[in-house]
C-alpha cells in the first residue's frame, strides 16, 4: 500500500496570549520541515485488536494515531473503519524525535486521519479531519492543513495559511524527553507575562525569516525559560544563532547559519 509522510514541524515564535481554563491561547508560526518526516502506511494483519506498529515508547492506548482512531470513530459512527482495522495494522517508521517540540505524535495523527480518509473513502473535509484532530491534541489541525507555513492561534485550532519563501534549517535535538504539560504549568508559575493582541497582529504579518533576523531565542519563544527551568541542561546544548522549537527541546537555526 501507499506510504504516506508525515512531516515535522517547528515554531518560528511562539507567543502565549492568554489562558482558557486549563489551556494556554498562543500566537505562534508553525513552519513544516521537509527533510523529517516519519512514514505511515497500511499493512495487512491477522484479524484482531488496532495495531500499530513502530518504535514508540507509549502503549497503544496513549498512542495519538489510536487516540485519532477512536475520535474518527466517534465523529463518523462508520463501522468501516472497525471492519479495516481488524485485517489491517498502522506501520509507524520513526524517524522524528518524540518529546522533542517537532510535532511528531499530531502529525502522525494527522496523517492517519488523512489516511483513512481516503482509503476509506469517508468523504470528510479538511475542516472536519482538523476539528476531529484537535480533540486529540492542539498541533493537530495545523497538520491537517499541511500549510507550509501558518500562524496558529486559539489553543491551535485557528489556522492559517501564510504565504512566504520556504525556508531551509538545520535541527538539533539533545537527548532530553521534555513534558510540554510541565513546561506550561512552570509558565504559568513563574513566567506569566501574555502578549497584547496589537504585538500579536505585528507578529503575525512579519516573514518568519525576518522574525529571526530580529528578535533573541527568548523574545521568540516564551516556553525556552520554563523549558530551562525544569531541564537546566538544555542550556549545554544551546547555540549562537539558535532557536527553540515548541516547549523542546529541539533548537534549529538557518542553514548556513550555524554559530
């Protein structure tokens, strides 16, 4: 069968805005990056449970492609999808970092909608794959659309298309397992400061390339400092002309521009 990508992605800024209950409102840049992406395809099984198979560290249960599984479900109420998945498994090959701000786990997911979307000729549309997506975690959407690059507000679930120059980076990713919920929570501890709608708008209209022209790894991104908070030995690996990528603890600067 088909294999299907499902790219990564980083945050030129990321911006809280606020707060709805329990969630964070952000403004923030999603840009994909072409060169990582994992693989996801349909393989033929012995009857029996979902199945997904790869190198994940999570069961099944916790998994986002099963979580997007009993969501399509949900939404659709189509046995299809229960017939499928008994002859058939999800084969996952790895190869973006988990824990790691590259949006790894929701793009799966999102690719997996996708997937059975076509497959299973469900009819539904993007903007239906991202609102059953967003109930499985806020990047989601964002991977739905397969922008190239998007500002993404709410608490993920507005995205929109911007249209700019694509641009090449280099990532590095240290062997830290970041928790985005811990990251979040020492945010809005220690470091709750959300930017004003006015600096928002001015945000969202700049060119990613001129954000990182212009603004500090900690003006861009206002998850590195609780990031470095809870796993100080991210600084060891920070350098000249890097920037941190959704709450970590990936960095990635320009290509070309590694100092």
């Amino acid at each position: 069968m088909k294999i299907y990508k499902a790219y990564a992605k980083v945050n030129i800024f990321l911006k809280i805005t606020g707060t709805r209950g329990n969630y964070h409102e952000i403004i923030s840049r999603f840009i994909k990056v072409p060169s990582l992406y994992d693989e996801l395809s349909f393989i033929p099984k012995i009857e029996g449970e979902f199945q997904i198979i790869g190198d994940f560290n999570c069961t099944t249960e916790q998994n986002t492609i099963y979580k997007a599984y009993l969501s399509l479900f949900e939404f659709t109420k189509n046995d299809t999808l229960i017939e499928f998945f008994k002859n058939y498994a999800i084969h996952v090959n790895k190869k973006i970092p988990s824990f790691a701000g590259l949006g790894g786990g929701s793009s799966d997911a999102a690719t997996f909608l996708k997937m059975c979307n076509e497959i299973l000729n469900l009819g539904l549309s993007k903007s239906e794959l991202a609102t059953i997506g967003a109930k499985v975690g806020a990047d989601v959407p964002f991977f739905v659309y397969d922008y190239e690059s998007a500002n993404v507000s709410g608490i993920g679930e507005i995205v929109e298309k911007f249209d700019e120059e694509p641009l090449e980076l280099e990532i590095i990713t240290p062997k830290i397992e970041i928790s985005t919920p811990h990251v979040y929570q020492t945010y809005r501890e220690f470091y709750f400061d959300p930017l004003d709608n006015a600096q928002a708008e001015i945000l969202k209209q700049m060119r990613s390339l001129e954000v990182l022209k212009n603004f500090s790894i900690e003006e861009t991104n206002d998850l590195y400092k609780p990031a470095l908070h809870n796993y100080p030995s991210l600084k060891e690996n920070q350098r000249d002309g890097y920037f941190f990528s959704g709450s970590g603890s990936s960095f990635f600067t320009l290509k070309g521009n590694n100092g």
